[in-house]
C-alpha cells in the first residue's frame, strides 16, 4: 500500500563497579538506579498517541499493519470518507537520511525540515495524490529521523477532499513523540490495550 520508515533504538550497557561494603545501621549505603526496561512498539501503542494528538472524536477506524522491518498503524477519520493515516515506527535497519539536504536532493522532499540539537530531522510537508482513483485531493507527510539512535516515524496522510483535514504540523506532532520507537515504555503499549484495533489482514 505505501512504503512505511520507522526507528530502531539503540541499547545501553550500564557497567557497575564493585565497592568495598562499609555500610552502617545509619548508612544504607549506594542506591541502584534501575533503567526503564523497554519492550517492542504495538500498533495499540501506536494508535494510543495518534489518538492522543488527534482527539478520539476524529478516528473512525483502526487497523495495525507493518512489514518485516515496521509496526504500522492505519487510523480511518471520522467525517472524512476515504481518508487514511499511515502511521509507521521503523523497527530495524539504517536512517533512510542523515540530513535535511539528503531530502531536498530527492527533489521530492517535504517543503520543511528542521535539525534539532539532538540530530533528529523532522520533515513535512504537502503533495499530490497518490491513489489512482484521487483527482482532486492531497498527501501529507512528515517524518522523523535521528541517524543516531536510529529511530524513524513516518506518517502519509491521503485525503479525497479539495481541503485536507489534517495539516503537516499535526502530523509533524505524532511523529515528534518521542513514545513512537521501536522500543517504548510498556505504558504506552498498555495506554492502547484498550482501544479497538483492528488486526492486519
């Protein structure tokens, strides 16, 4: 249907040094500091932000999807026959840029991208239609790229409408969420438990 990004997380190894143990009564000695165990991304995890920025009112419909190298999630809105939006974490596999220019010499790059201080580039922006069928409507995309911890988030939009109903800033803001990568807190799987999503077919 539509070729998806998404990121891959990079792990931490937290080496401890031993101590000699001079601990009193009244000393209790070091506290451990214990590391967020994180666990795979969940099209449920992934509808639970979407809907977050969104707003429950304008999602109709939810359907988890992806590929070998993605988690996907396709949200149907509300009042927007025909809509769709592609929501798509990049689970393994290189940054597909490292850099606003690598977008702008593809010649089909979104109109505007930004390279925070952290080496994340969010990109968005409006074109045309892709379907067949859609000869009056439009895409929105953005995408969020950091070519150091690997994570990518990539959003299409497609509307059938002369006026689209999701503009690039919203979906610059889903894909600017730091809880959509590859690994997330298991909060943000368990916030979409409860949604209905529909399974891939």
């Amino acid at each position: 249907m539509t070729r998806m990004l998404a990121a891959l997380l990079l792990l931490t190894l937290t080496v401890a040094g031993c101590a000699e143990d001079t601990s009193t009564a009244s000393d209790p000695g070091p506290t451990k500091t214990s590391t967020p165990t994180l666990e795979p991304i969940t099209p449920p995890g992934i509808a639970a932000v979407v809907q977050e920025v969104l707003g429950a009112d304008r999602v109709a419909g939810l359907r988890g999807g992806g590929e070998e190298d993605t988690v996907a999630l396709t949200v149907r809105l509300a009042g927007a026959a025909g809509d769709i939006l592609v929501v798509s974490v990049q689970t393994k596999g290189d940054a597909p840029v490292t850099s606003c220019a690598d977008l702008s010499d593809r010649g089909t790059g979104p109109s505007d991208c930004e390279e925070s201080e952290d080496g994340t580039i969010l990109a968005s922006g409006v074109g045309e239609a892709f379907s067949d069928d859609n000869l009056s409507g439009s895409t929105v995309t953005a995408q969020s790229v950091n070519p150091g911890t690997g994570r990518v988030v990539f959003a299409l939009y497609e509307t059938y409408a002369k006026r689209a109903a999701l503009d690039p800033a919203t979906l610059a803001a889903i894909v600017s969420d730091k809880r959509l990568a590859a690994l997330t807190d298991p909060t943000t799987n368990e916030a979409g438990a409860g949604l209905d999503v529909e399974a891939a077919e």
